[in-house]
C-alpha cells in the first residue's frame, strides 16, 4: 500500500504546513504532500514549499466569477495531482457545502481554539477577553459549518498573566505543529473512524493521544 497522497491548502504563510512536510519527509511517515495549492498568488507559504521540492499550484479566487467556478478549478487540480486527502492549513476561504461534500471525510483543518469553543477568526483576542486559563488547537474533520465536524486531536496550553494576541498564538503555534502532524499519521495508517459523529481512533496509544496537555 502506497503513501497517501495529501493536498495542503495555504493562503498565508504557511507554517503549519511546513511542519506537515517535515513530517512526511520521513522515509516511515505513511503520507505524501503532493500538492500545495494557494488562492492567493504569491503567499508565503508557497515558496517555502518550492524550497522543500514540492509541487505548488495557485487558484486565484478573484480570477473566477463565483465560488463553484472557484471551488472546480481547485478540485480539479488536487485531482490532477492525485490527491486523496485535503489538509486546510491556514486556508481563509469558506468552503461551500457541494465542496466539503465531494471530499467527504477526507478534508482535515486546525484551528486555534479547543473547539467548539471560539470558532471563526479572532480567536486569541476572544480567548483573553474572555478571561479563560486554558487554550489551544484542535484539529478536525472538515463539515459545511465553519469550524465544526469531528475532533481528532487537541492541545490546552496555559493562559498566562500579562500574555496578549502574539505571545498566546505563539504559544499555541508549537502545540499546532505537533498535533497536525499526528492527526494526519492516525488518517493516513487507516486509524480512524467516524461513529455517530465522533471520531474512534483505533490503538491504545494513539487514542492517549487524542488530548495533548503540556502544562
């Protein structure tokens, strides 16, 4: 059985995508980016993939009169690539219903909350202005309301006195790293199953893992 072939989906930088091509560079990591595709040209996060020899791709949104023009051409160039799993990393579009659908359970996204806590944007600012002591990521399987489906994994880091935006994301930043890496390995090993809308991680250890807690 082959690697699985992933489709990483940037805007930006790039960061945790990076940390999942580190991943798979490993001759024993069962995934392969084989494609990192961007709807913005020129972000960031594409030349750090060309630095790292892999194969980039631009769909620029405002080049297409719509989303389903837009959302087609990205279909078509994962598909064109091969790829079998879509990783949303720092990805900020929306994606539509008949999108998420086609690629059902086979698109995974991480976010800097511990859902269902604060989705959507501005998370770190809501996070303190709510005064809670623990944040964090989760990664999950993708469905058509933003931020929602299946978890697969989450990290709780501290919220300490005196931290603002910058020093809390940066904080969680390190945990995202860790854990993307680990939810595509459980997807890629045939580890995961959805049952009544949660995710079962076959394995004693992985499932340890399911909650990371490095306080």
């Amino acid at each position: 059985m082959g690697r699985l072939k992933v489709g990483v989906l940037i805007s930006g930088r790039g960061s945790n995508m990076a940390a999942l091509a580190e991943a798979c560079s490993a001759p024993d990591f069962p995934a392969e980016i084989a494609l990192v595709l961007s709807d913005i040209p020129g972000a960031g996060g594409l030349a750090v993939a060309e630095g790292r020899g892999l194969a980039t791709a631009t769909v620029d949104r405002k080049a297409y009169p719509g989303k389903a023009a837009f959302e087609a051409a990205m279909d078509e160039a994962l598909h064109a690539a091969g790829v079998e799993l879509v990783c949303l990393a720092g990805f900020m579009r929306v994606l539509s219903a008949d999108f998420v659908g086609r690629w059902q359970d086979r698109i995974l996204n991480i976010h800097p909350s511990l859902l269902p806590a604060f989705p959507g944007l501005h998370t770190h600012e809501r996070a303190l202005a709510a005064g809670v002591r623990l944040a964090g990521c989760t990664v999950h399987i993708v469905r058509p309301v933003v931020d929602d489906g299946p978890i697969l994994v989450q990290a709780a880091v501290p919220v300490l006195d005196g931290d603002d935006a910058a020093s809390l994301a940066a904080r969680i930043l390190v945990e995202e790293h860790r854990c993307y890496p680990l939810a595509l390995r459980w997807v890629a090993e045939g580890r995961v199953r959805i049952e009544n809308g949660r995710v079962r991680i076959d394995g004693t250890a992985a499932a340890a893992d399911t909650i990371r807690n490095p306080l």
